[in-house]
C-alpha cells in the first residue's frame, strides 16, 4: 500500500525524520532509518537519509509501513473580536498586493496551536485585508518578541519568501537589552547550541554578530544580526556569554528578572531584502515598555528611530 503526502509550507527545512514523527505517526527512529535504506520512504521518487532536510511541495511516498496512527488534534480556530482585528491592523508598516508587514505585539504567537489562544494567523483571517485570500506565515517569530514580521498575501509570494528566509537572503537585525556589561563591544558568536526531539538531543551550528551600542554596569542595549535561524538562537546566546535578556523566564539566572517588567526586551527592529532587484527594508519602532526600561537603565537610544 502507498501513501503520499505533500510538505505544506509549515513543514519547510524540516528533516524527513521528524516530519513523519510531526505529521505522520509514532514511528520508531530505528524503523525510519530501516525504511529509508529499504526504500519504503522516498521523497520526490528518490531514496534520502534521515537528515536530509523537506521543502515546501515536496511528495513524500511511503509504501507499506506499519505504525501507530498519529492521533491530530484538531486545532480551535481563535475567534477574534473587531476591537483586536482592529489594533492588529494599526500595526501594519506596509501593505501591498503580494504581503503584509506588522510591528507584532510581544505575548501573540504566531500560529495557533491545540488550544485555542491568540494568534495572528486566526486574526488576520477575519480582516478585511484578507478578504480574498489567506494568510501565509513565512517565517518564524518568539511569542513574546516583538517587532517586524511578515505575513504573504499568496502562496507564491509566501513561497518565494520562506526560500529567501531559507537561503539567508533576507538580513535580519534585532535590539536586546541585556542584564551587566558586555566585555567585548563587537564581534562574531559560533556556538553549537543544543536542543532535544524528544529524547534525541540535537547540535546545531548558531552564528551571530553584535554590536553593543551603549552599556553600563547594569544593563547593555545590544544590536544583534543573526546570520543562522536556530530556536531562541540569540536568547541563548545571550544567557551563553553571561548576559541574559532582560524578561527571559527560560534563558536567566535566578531572580535576575525580580523588580522589573515581565516584557521580554528582544525586539525584531529591522528586516531587508531584495525581490526582482527592488530593495525592500522595514523598520519597527521600539514598544513603549522597551524605551521606558532603557531610560530606568540611563542606555542611550537616541539614534534610533
């Protein structure tokens, strides 16, 4: 028996191994590697290896696997109200035929999950601005950082854009403000910073340049440029060299958050890249919260906008 299944955009860059734990079933990582040297597991007709990574549309045929059937919850759609459409809309920093840009609100996820909670997939589904299409998420964005993200109008141009976020063509620049004093003023991070599938714990390569723009005994207002898309890439960083965010409740020492507000300082500031040779960059200017915290700490910020 042959079953195919086609990687929906959702799924782009994951390894094949976890894509059949994530959408398929509960197969042992043992029966995986088995199948895809017997060929039971092709993608796109041809014969891979566990690591090799999925994309967007790519088929995937398994013939005559045996596992447990992956129970899928169904997802409860948020049912958002005019007043919070509303205020997502005043957030928009560029609207045209092909995408969106937004300044996201810290504490709104992106895409909804098993439970029902906001996000703004469910939002912007009942906006007007969408009335005639959806909306595509193409590329990722922590709960509660905020700042510039983007939404496609079409699934060409969401396609187009997640394989430039893919092939690191779209440049990415985030402000942190960070608990003490970075030693260094500028630089380069390389770490190999870990992460678990389960029981499996996988290494991945993060790279990173910062730049520190002003800096006291307290607290550092840093820019940073992640050149890799790792999960709480620059959180962890960070927290690696010593300096946590400010807000961090995963990434921190202990009461290192105590007296302060509970916003997570990382804020996505600016994002550029090129379609067709146009340029095309986009600013967010910093929430209230992160500019009162850095007039408590005494960090200038004045040559921001």
């Amino acid at each position: 028996m042959k079953k195919t299944y086609t990687v929906d955009s959702t799924c782009n860059d994951m390894r094949i191994d976890r894509w059949l734990r994530h959408s398929v079933g509960h197969i042992p990582q043992s029966l995986i590697e088995k199948n895809l040297r017997a060929g039971k597991i092709k993608l796109n007709k041809k014969k891979i290896k566990s690591s090799h990574k999925i994309k967007t549309n790519d088929k995937i045929d398994l013939f005559n696997i045996n596992f447990k059937e992956k129970i899928v919850q169904k997802k409860i759609k948020f049912q958002p109200s005019k007043e919070i459409i509303k205020s997502n809309e005043n957030q928009i920093i560029e609207n045209n035929d092909d995408f969106i840009v937004l300044n996201k609100s810290s504490g709104i996820s992106v895409q909804g999950g098993t439970k029902s909670k906001k996000n703004l997939v469910d939002i912007f589904a009942k906006s007007e601005i969408f009335r005639h299409t959806k909306p595509y998420s193409v590329h990722r964005l922590d709960k509660d950082t905020s700042g510039v993200f983007i939404m496609g109008k079409t699934r060409e141009c969401a396609q187009l854009l997640t394989s430039l976020f893919r092939l690191r063509k779209v440049h990415k620049t985030y402000l942190a403000v960070c608990h003490g004093e970075l030693d260094i003023d500028s630089g380069e991070w390389n770490d190999d910073l870990i992460r678990y599938d389960g029981d499996k714990k996988i290494v991945e390569k993060a790279k990173t340049l910062f730049k520190v723009l002003d800096k006291n005994s307290e607290a550092s207002l840093v820019e940073l440029k992640p050149i890799t898309g790792r999960k709480h890439q620059l959180r962890k960083q960070l927290y690696a060299v010593g300096q946590p965010i400010f807000g961090d409740t995963k990434y921190k020492f202990s009461n290192s958050n105590k007296g302060i507000n509970k916003n997570l300082m990382l804020h996505s500031y600016q994002i550029r890249f090129m379609i067709n040779d146009i340029k095309h960059t986009y600013t967010a200017l910093l929430p209230d919260y992160f500019k009162k915290l850095l007039k408590v700490k005494r960090l200038n910020f004045s040559n921001l906008k």
